[in-house]
C-alpha cells in the first residue's frame, strides 16, 4: 500500500462522487471516474468544475485548472480501477446494488488496493460478504456537500483487513478531510445515530406541542449550534463548567438521565407527525422553492467553511 | 405595559446579569443593574464596558459609549426595580435563593411589570408559586455568554399571565434576540432536551466502545454542526430529500426508530464512565489550560456571529 495516494478511482460520479473526485484531485492524485450511466458519466466534469470554480471563489482553492486536468473519465470499470491505489465506490444506496457493484469491484482488484464505499448507513457487511478480496473494503461515508464537510465516518467489516483503517485516515487526512474512526459496525454510525437522537427528541417535543418547528429551529440555529460548528458536544460542556467535564456530569448528568427515562417509550413517527410537520415547513418554505433554499444552503456553507479556515488559518500563523 | 422597553432592571449581575445589560442597553433602555454582593456590584460596569468593546471590535456593536452611559448601577433592589418596565433576574441558579429573590421582587412590583427569569433548567412554579404578583413571572432563559448567542427560551409557569410571553417575545426580538416559546413546563426546556438527548447518545457510543471522545466530536465540529450552525434540524432534514421532510421521513424514520429502541434502558453516566471521558479530556487539554480555552471559544463565537450577520446583511440587499 502506497503512503500516497496517486491513483484514485472514483466508481458512481454523482453528487458524492464527484465530490469525492474534487477532493482527490486537489489533493494531488489523479483521478479516474465512472458511471454505468452514460450521461452521468460524460457529464460529471462539467459538474466537477462548477464544483472547483466554487471552491475558488470561495477561496477555498487554487490551481484549480491543474485539479481538473487530473480527472479523466474511464469508459469501462476495469479502466477506471486499472493501477488505482485507492477506489472510491458512490453508487446507488440498496443493497442490491452495492452487492452487485462490490462483486465487479472485488473481481478487478488485486490484495493491495483499498475500496471505500459512500454508504450513509449500509454496513459493509451486507454488501461484501460474498465479494472477492471482501477484506479490502470499507465504509468511508462522507456528509453533503463532500467537498465542503469534511468529516468521513471510516467503518470496517469484520473482516476488514485492521491495517485499512489507519491506512486510509492518513490518505484522507492528507487531502484535507477530517477522518473519524468507528471501531466496529452500528446502525446508523456516529452521525446519523447523534442526528437521529436529537432529530426524535424535537419530533417528540413538536408532538407534544411544547413548540414549533420554527422554534425548535431556532434552539439550535440561533443557540446551540453556534458553538457547535467548531467544537463537539464533549468539548462544549467540557468548556461549560469550571472544573470542566467531571464537574459538568456532577450539575447536569441527573437531569439528562430524566430526560432519558422520559422517553424509554419511543413512537415513530407517524403518518399524522409527518403531515404536520410537513404543512409547518410547506408553510416557512414552498416544495417548489426547495431547490432555490439548496442553493442558499450551499452557499452559506461554503462561506462557513471558508470563514471557519481563516480562522484556523489566523491562529496558526 | 409598555410596547417598548425604556427602563430595565438587572437583579444579579454575574456573567449572565452583565450579558443581558449588554443587550438592553445596546437596545436603547436605560438600565439599573444590582447584585446583593457588593464587588459583584461595583465590578459590573468594567465588565460590561469589556463586553461592549469586545463586541465593537468585532463589528457587532456600535456607539457602546452611549450604551454604556445607560446603565447605571442601583445601590437596592427597591431602586434597581423602581420605574421599570422589565426586570430581568439573573441571580445564583438554586431554588432557595431563587424563591426567596422572587419573593422580594414581588413585592416590589405592580401588576404591569414583568419579570424573566435567567433560569436555564428551574421552572418557574418551582420558585414562584408564593411570591407575590406570581402571575408576572416568566423563565427567559439565555444562552452563554448571553451577548452574543440570540437565543432566549420564554416558558410561562401555569399561573403566567398569558399575555406575557407574547410581550416579551416582541421586546426581545426589538433588542436583537432571538425568542422562542416553550408552550409549557418541562424538564430542561428545548434547548438541554435537545443537547441531553446527543450527549446521551455520544456517551452510550463512547461507553460502547464505538469511538473517542475526538471523534465523537469531530463528527459534529467537522460535520452536522457546520449546517446547525444557520439552520436547525427540520430545516436541514427537509433539505436533504427531494420532497421534503415527508420524503426524508419515508427514507429515515425507520432507522431513527432503530436507534430510539436501541437506547429505551438508558444507563447513568456513572463515575467510572465520566472518569473515562475526564481522562481522554484531559489528555487533550490539561485542566490549567481550560481558561484559555475557553476565551478561545468565545473569540471564535464571537467571530462566527459577526460573519453569520454579515451574510444576513448581504442577503438582505
């Protein structure tokens, strides 16, 4: 296994592969892409230099030009995997067609090259168990935009070769993103588990009619989240008390644990939830300016990622 | 009662007490401030002068000399409280003394004025059910440090006047504040529910064995914080589906369910758990160096609700 990446493939180049592609590529490799579809794949540079073009307004790159010479666009598998170090695979998220794509995957590579698989919440072992070389694969889950969050949950098979791990979050480490390690396999990972955990509390809390959406919104957006888009919940309450986390537990683990125990009983949320929560965000936002508030996200994130380096940036130096 | 705020009274003025006259006075009232504690007393102005250069600074407050000729210190409560419109009550957050400062607020107030409470997880008819003009009494809790968060949660105790919270919901948000209502009493209000609910799942995934603290963190910092940072968890689920928050509930709730199931017998965080958490914490920052850290954060908080406003701006033309 290199201790560079030079050669990436990138397997499925929609909008996390070609994120995945940005991200290889001005990290130095160059980069193979493919899609099964046609049209995807002939249209994924296009779409990878708006990317960059962003990213360089943004001031969040240079050289893009010399980024995009690094991608090419392969027009078999077996091409695009053809000397690859490392394979990005970013394909459909069912089963069947990772299992599928893993087994094609499987058969072109040799014991050396390292797969990552985009899954959000498949693990690897429901889609490798019967691939070829199925000790070569990973998850690497990226969020969305990937070439904006940097954050990639890394998370073996059983049977994952251990030296992968490690292997891979130096790679990602060197390209810029920030690699977290998931020691074994779990419903949902870390993120989505931390997403859904508070996500049931504010559906429960909207059920019961203790606030709005809006409300429960602006809890976070305008409280809680301000510090948490530079540090992690553990961090934060670390921070929170003068002793710091011992003494944090000491003032607040009982509250917490009532808070636990209030909801040992979880429902799901059900078709009337939904509905109500949909026509309070069918309210704030129209379905057909959805579109429009994902560019407004996109931009606003780019912006805070830019500004978040700066401020990375002005501290080191 | 008034439907602007001219004269404010602050009852405690800690960091919390210190915050709030920051914001009512940048606002345009005339604010008396009081602690029983003499140097907290007579320390207070200093402290608000450095918050207020702090926030000139920064871009996020101008003519502070003007608002700082608006505060004044009060040499009794009985002075601090005389002509006001709002007190605002920021004092040691235990109910005795809470009961017993509640106690003497009443009786100093007629049935027009208001009275907040900063309590960020006592309820209201805990400490005032035999005060005098209970009626009056609201929590409007912030959030640290309380000058530069937006957020103020407003929950009415059962025997609130109901046209309170509307009140004071339109004076905060004319200071700069960012109200939301909690319809009800509850255990931790929305804010530490929803902050307790992924803290507990970060502790149970740590106690697990499923990541580090670092990581755990990284996840949020690295990822889902930099979206909640301008947008909170309904907006940004009903922007990662196609057609909206029904469509991302058809594709997720089911796995959500998973993770509430998977955690219906919460476990305590118990001493050895937090000594665990203490040692992976204090291996990344020594217990002398938390300080530090912590006016780190408040100058990057700081930063990132100057660039969060300025984008407010640029969008607003």
């Amino acid at each position: 296994m290199r201790q560079t990446l030079r050669e990436v493939a990138i397997v499925g180049t929609g909008l996390v592969g070609c994120s995945w592609a940005v991200d290889f590529a001005l990290g130095g490799a160059n980069v193979r892409i493919f899609d099964q579809n046609e049209a995807t794949r002939t249209g994924a540079p296009a779409r990878i230099k708006t990317m960059l073009a962003d990213m360089e307004a943004a001031g969040l790159a240079d050289h893009v030009e010399d980024a995009l010479k690094r991608v090419s666009v392969a027009a078999t598998l077996a091409a695009a995997i053809d000397g690859a170090d490392y394979v990005q695979e970013s394909v459909f998220e069912r089963v069947d067609v990772k299992t599928a794509v893993a087994l094609e995957i499987g058969k072109l590579i040799n014991g050396e090259v390292v797969v990552g698989s985009s899954s959000s919440g498949i693990p690897a072992s429901s889609f490798t168990a019967g691939a070829p070389n199925r000790n070569r694969f990973v998850i690497a889950h990226p969020v969305n935009p990937p070439h904006l969050v940097p954050v990639v949950e890394l998370v073996p098979a059983p049977w994952t070769d251990p030296e992968i791990v490690p292997w891979l979050r130096a790679r990602l480490t060197e390209v810029g993103k920030v690699p977290v390690e998931v020691k074994r396999e779990i419903d949902g990972f870390i993120l989505n588990r931390l997403q859904g955990a508070l996500l049931n509390e504010a559906w429960a809390l909207f059920e019961e009619g203790y606030a709005t959406t809006a409300d429960i919104d602006a809890t976070i957006s305008q409280g809680l989240g301000l510090r948490w888009a530079f540090m992690g919940p553990f961090e934060t309450i670390d921070l929170n008390a003068p002793g710091g986390v011992s003494d944090y537990a000491d003032r607040l683990a009982p509250l917490y644990f009532r808070v636990a125990e209030q909801r040992i009983s979880p429902r799901k949320w059900s078709p009337e939830l939904v509905a109500r929560v949909t026509a309070e965000r069918r309210a704030a936002l129209p379905l057909e300016d959805l579109p429009k508030r994902s560019q407004w996200r996109d931009r606003r994130l780019v912006q805070l990622v830019a500004h978040l380096r700066r401020q990375r940036a002005q501290e080191d130096g």
